[in-house]
C-alpha cells in the first residue's frame, strides 16, 4: 500500500471516529513523518500490532 493511501485511511478513520479536525491534521502530520522515516530505511515490510479501545492498554 502506498504512502497517500496509508494516510487517507488512517484520516478516513479519525473522520469516522470524530476525532477533532485538529488532531486528524496532526495524525497525518505525524504520519507522514514517520513513513518518510521508514522509506528512509529501505524497510520491505512492518509488521505491528495496533491496538485500539477505549479504557484497554496493552
């Protein structure tokens, strides 16, 4: 999956979870930065595991 489609999504997803607009702009903001980062390492393929429900911690 490319870089823009990655952030749509992850944007998409805030949007849908009515996140303010100033927290979508920052997700992708840091998205983004951290994906140059990762292009920077010629990484094949990351692998984690992402989390995410209210009042849960890994």
């Amino acid at each position: 999956m490319n870089k823009q489609k990655i952030i749509f999504r992850v944007i998409k997803q805030a949007r849908i979870e009515n996140y303010s607009k100033v927290i979508v702009k920052n997700y992708a903001s840091a998205l983004k930065l951290f994906l140059q980062w990762v292009s920077a390492l010629k990484v094949s393929k990351i692998s984690c595991i992402i989390a995410y429900k209210k009042n849960n911690v890994l």
